[in-house]
C-alpha cells in the first residue's frame, strides 16, 4: 500500500518558497511572461524515489499551468541516468520553482535511499530499521515520511508520543530508578525506553520495570 504524505506539507512548501522567493524571483522577471518551457529531470546515479508531492506542490503553488509527468512513484528504485519525470509549462513558474522542488526531491529521496539499503540489509530476518528525531527542523513528518518510503519504520514522532530515558534524563532525576518511577507518574500510558548507548557496560533494568510498553534501547554499541 502506498505511503499517505503528511498532512503539513502544504506548509512545509509554503515555507520553503518564502524562504527562496522573498519578495519576488527578480531573475524569473528576465524572461518574457508568456515564454514556456520544457524538460526532464534524471537521476545520476541508483536511488529510492520519495518527494512527488512536494514537487507536485511546488509547481501548484507558483502556477497550476505547469504539468509535471512521473515515470517513477515514491518508493520505487531508480537506476542510473533515469528519467523522473518531465516538466511543462509558464517559464517563469518552472524557473522560480525548480531549485525548492529539487530540493525537496534530493533530501527526502536521499532519506530512502540511505534507508533502503539498512531495510535490505536485514531482510530476511526478524529486525526492523527504525528511525530518530535528528530530522531537519520543520520537515520531519517529510523526512519520516521518506524513511518509510525506504522501508522502514517510524520511532517516535517528538517528545510527547514515548518516554526515551537518556544519561541526561538519569543524571536529573538522580539515578535511573528515579527517572522510572517518575516516568510512571506522569506517562503511565506511554511507551518508554531506556537509552543504553553511551555506557560500556549496561545493566539494565527489566522491560517490564518501566511505564507502558517498556522497552530497552541500545545504540552505538561495539559486539561483544
């Protein structure tokens, strides 16, 4: 079943094209108003394709005249020197449009992409490639987005949908046993985890000792 982008990508592009376009595309007005264009965009090399809608977006927003025609969908490979789709319409509108377009399409193609080669690394087994919120500010439902376009899975939005018990959160809380039982005041019903990448040696506690669906967590850690 095809992935449903986000429901705050029309501000998400709206940002973006303010942010590029500020009081007006002064270099766009050098080119006669009804001049149109046409062209293609390929890929150089192989990739998982993600960013349709916010190309498609893109385009809307600047002029409804300019069509855009996909020879790939979100989540397919790309093999090198493909086209990706063909582009049509008002010169100006394509000018002003194509570098947030491509942008969008770059990042989040390349968030499958990288994603695509951990899901097919453990294919096969019962492992899941989950993601984090090092996204970049104001697209991580794109980027999470993108990151099942790849294959994989979605962890935790932000900080109100699961307790990740960090050093830090420990540290505060003045031991770990602290941090649990507050966590099971506050967010009885919300999954939690608890952080075991930055120590050598873990101890940690049984799942079943931390609020919700505990789990235990553990990241850059060497085999033993």
């Amino acid at each position: 079943m095809a992935e449903r982008p986000p429901a705050d990508l029309a501000q998400q592009v709206d940002a973006a094209l303010r942010e590029d376009i500020g009081s007006g595309d002064v270099t766009a007005t050098l080119v006669p108003a009804g001049q149109s264009v046409r062209g293609s965009v390929i890929t150089r090399e192989e990739a998982v394709l993600c960013g349709r809608a916010w190309a498609e977006e893109t385009f809307r927003r600047l002029d409804p005249q300019v069509r855009l025609t996909w020879h790939a969908a979100d989540g397919e490979r790309l093999l090198a020197n493909q086209v990706i789709f063909e582009i049509a319409g008002p010169a100006r509108a394509v000018l002003t449009g194509e570098r947030t377009a491509l942008n969008f399409l770059q990042l989040l193609s390349g968030t499958a992409t990288a994603t695509r080669r951990f899901a097919d690394a453990v294919a096969g087994t019962p492992c899941r490639i989950l993601d984090t919120r090092k996204t970049l500010p104001g697209l991580r439902s794109a980027q999470k987005y993108a990151v099942r376009c790849g294959g994989g899975d979605n962890h935790r939005m932000g900080l109100y949908d699961r307790v990740l018990i960090k050093e830090n959160h420990i540290a505060a809380a003045g031991s770990l046993s602290g941090a649990i039982e507050a966590a099971r005041r506050s967010a009885a019903t919300v999954p939690a985890e608890r952080d075991g990448g930055d120590y050598p040696r873990v101890t940690l506690e049984r799942p079943a000792q931390l609020p919700g669906r505990g789990v235990p967590q553990l990241d850059r850690l060497v085999p033993a």
